[in-house]
C-alpha cells in the first residue's frame, strides 16, 4: 500500500477509535503517537526481483506525520515493542474480532486458527466499514 494512502487511513481508523465509547478502543487512542519519519520496510534479499525492486521503489517514499502505535518500553522483553501504522493495528484488531473464536482449542483444533468470517480480501473500506460496527457495540 502507497503510503500516503495509509496515512488517509491511518487517520481514519484513529478517529473511528476516538469517536467510539468502548474503553478499549479508548485506550489506544492515547497510546497513539504522530511518526514525522514513517517509511516502509524493506526485506532485503540477495537477487530480488523486478517486481520487488520496483514495489521497493516506490515505497521508499517518507511521509510525515502518519498516525502510529507501539514503540512503547516492553520490560518483560526487555527492549520496545513493534511500531504499526494505526491503519494495519487496526486491520488487525478487526481481522482478529472476525474470528470464530467460540469452542475454539489448540488441543481438539489441528487446523491452529478458526475461520475468519470476511469474505474475499481485506481492503480498506472492508477495515472502516467493520470498525464502525465494531465501534458502535458496546461489549458487556
């Protein structure tokens, strides 16, 4: 994903977060933080191909002030924990919440994750239009 196209969302999904009156979607409001130096990674490897070097290319692009998450000290680990994009944090959370989780066990389970209800890819419209449903319920 180009990353001004991921800044957009990642502004996005941040104020659905906001805007939403569940504790937890609260919480991670405040870990957020402004990134001025966002850029994405690139996986090294000894012969990429064409296809890569170009996607490496055009992803080499900084963007200033792309909302993130993570970075905060980890002291069971002992080092800092990953930095996301506020937009794939919550492409996250969202693909986790559309699991089946119930009657789930890693014992009785050999498959290692229950189904996922999302049909096709996860695209950003998908991501905004299930978080404001998600945003909207108030978990008991």
């Amino acid at each position: 994903m180009k990353p001004r196209i991921l800044k957009k969302l990642s502004k996005k999904t941040l104020a659905i977060y906001a805007a939403s009156p569940r504790r937890d979607m609260q919480s991670d409001v405040k870990r957020a933080w402004i990134d001025d130096e966002f850029e994405h990674d690139y996986r090294f490897r000894q012969n990429p191909s064409p296809k890569e070097e170009r996607q490496h290319r055009e992803g080499r692009v900084s963007v200033n002030h792309v909302h993130s998450i993570g970075g905060e000290w980890d002291s069971w680990a002992g080092e800092g924990t990953d930095v996301w994009p506020f937009y794939e944090y919550a492409t996250d959370h969202v693909f986790l919440a559309s699991m089946d989780w119930e009657g789930f066990s890693i014992e009785s389970d050999g498959r290692g994750w229950p189904e996922s209800n999302i049909k096709g890819r996860l695209t950003g419209k998908k991501v905004i239009e299930r978080l404001h449903r998600m945003a909207c319920e108030v978990p008991e």
